[in-house]
C-alpha cells in the first residue's frame, strides 16, 4: 500500500472506509489496517488524526449517532398524521438501518470503545440505541399531546418495548431486514392497549 497518500478530508474518508469494513466484515474485521487499506492509504494517516484506534471507533460511532438526528426529527413532524404505528413503523426501519445495526455489536464488542463513548455522552448508554430510544420517546410523548396516545400510557416502558423488539428484529442480518409487515406486527402489538385504532380519513397505509 503506498505511503504518504495525501487524502482530501481524511477523517470523513476514513470514516466511510470503516463503515465499508464493517458491513462487510463485521466487529472482528474492523481493525485499523483493514481501514487504512480500504481507504487506500498508509496506517499512520489514521494515527495523524487520531490518537489511537479506540479514540477514531469512537468519533466514528459519535459521527454516524448523530446522523440519526434527522431521521429523529422526521419522525417527530409526523406526530397526528397517518397512523401512530405506520409511523413508528417506518422509523424503526430508518434508524435500525444496516449502519446502525452494525455499530451496535462493534460498541458491546470493545470494552475501551464503550468506555470512551460514556465519558463522551455521560448517561447515553449505548449511542445509536440511545439516540433510537430518544426519538421513539419524544414521538410517543408528542402523539400522547395529540390524544393519539392515551393520557396514562407508560411512555418509558412502550419505548423500551418497541426499541428492544426493534433491535432484536433488524439485529439477525443473514436472511435480510424484516419485512415491513413483520415490524408494524411488532409495533401494533405494542401498542395495542394505548393507542386510538381508527385512523383519520386517507391515512390509512396503500
């Protein structure tokens, strides 16, 4: 592998790089001569930007988490249109992406890399299955406001509920993700008790 590559914003390619290996090879093949050979350049580029392995695992995870942000805000602006569950159905399958699913084992994987992430987001837990456990939270607190939800349902242990189911779901990658079908199953099941059933006119799912 050449030296001296010079790479235009390095930390942003390695970044993808690493996604790259870690698709592909998952946790165990994640390793900083498997980033710097996908990426095409010498291992002390990686070591110029950051001070050790563990330090650019856990800028890379930091980066994509925060990439969920969007998707969290989306989920948020549907709160009293169509209906809660093909709501919550269609962002678990956004943010349980194969990206996310993929981090979510490399952090239970490393020890220093779970360590270096609490220090970064003291009480996040761990990033990704945070910021998902975020977003469903603030959906179901808003669609509670709507009456959608109702005013007594627990909003911590549905969160719980549909965030762990989720993850267990997208989690087995072999066969593929779950079907749309399979995933608003779950999601209607957890909400069976709390929220309205009868959808408003033309939000019913095509």
């Amino acid at each position: 592998m050449p030296t001296g590559v010079h790479l235009r914003d390095a930390r942003q390619q390695l970044f993808d790089a690493a996604e790259r290996v870690l698709l592909r090879d998952g946790p165990n093949g994640l390793t900083s001569r498997a980033v710097t050979d996908e990426a095409g350049c010498a291992k002390g580029v990686l070591h110029r930007h950051f001070a050790d392995f563990d330090a650019f695992l856990t800028e890379l995870v930091l980066d994509r988490a925060a990439q969920l942000d969007a998707q969290a805000r989306a989920l948020r602006e549907t709160a009293g249109t169509g209906t809660v569950a093909d709501n919550l159905t269609d962002a678990l399958t956004a943010l349980f992406g194969p990206v996310p699913v993929a981090i979510i084992p490399l952090i239970t994987f490393r020890d220093e890399l779970r360590t270096r992430l609490r220090r970064a987001t003291p009480g996040g837990g761990i990033a990704v299955l945070s910021q998902v456990a975020t977003a469903v939270s603030a959906y179901l607190s808003d669609e509670r406001a709507t009456g959608r939800i109702a005013a007594d349902a627990d909003i911590d242990s549905l969160t719980l509920s549909l965030v762990g189911g989720g993850h267990l779901l997208f989690a087995d990658r072999e066969p593929g993700p779950p079907t749309t079908e399979t995933v608003n199953k779950l999601v209607t099941a957890v909400l069976a008790d709390v929220v309205q059933r009868r959808p408003g006119p033309g939000t019913e799912r095509g």
